[in-house]
C-alpha cells in the first residue's frame, strides 16, 4: 500500500520553510523522534498537531492532506 499524499507534503512544506524535525517538533511541543515518525508514517498524525502545522504554515487542511477540490 503507498503512503498518504500528505506525508510528502508534510516533509516537502518543513524542507521548503528550511527547517528541521526538531523545529517543527518544538512548535508541535513533542520529540523530534516522534515528529520523524509522523512524517514516515510511522505514527497517525493528530488532528491537533494537523491543525498546528496548517496554522504554522498558512495554509488550509485540505491543502495540507492534497486534497483535491
């Protein structure tokens, strides 16, 4: 099974913003071996910390998740 178009765009959108796992993990207030394994897919992302990252990045959940309209 491939993995959900949103963990691309969770690596691409931190890579693009020229910051690291534990950048984001600190904004999200959690381990940066925890914000690696949301980002491999390792771990479900929650809608809590889905909601912060759109926030953080300014953009919308549906374009966050690839979404299409």
């Amino acid at each position: 099974m491939s993995k959900p178009n949103y963990l691309k765009i969770m690596r691409d959108l931190r890579e693009d913003a020229d910051k690291t796992q534990k950048d984001l993990a600190d904004v999200l207030g959690t381990s940066q071996t925890m914000y690696a394994r949301y980002e491999r897919g390792a771990n479900e992302l929650p809608i809590r910390h889905l909601m912060t990252l759109c926030d953080y990045y300014h953009i919308s959940a549906d374009d966050f998740l690839g979404r299409k309209k």
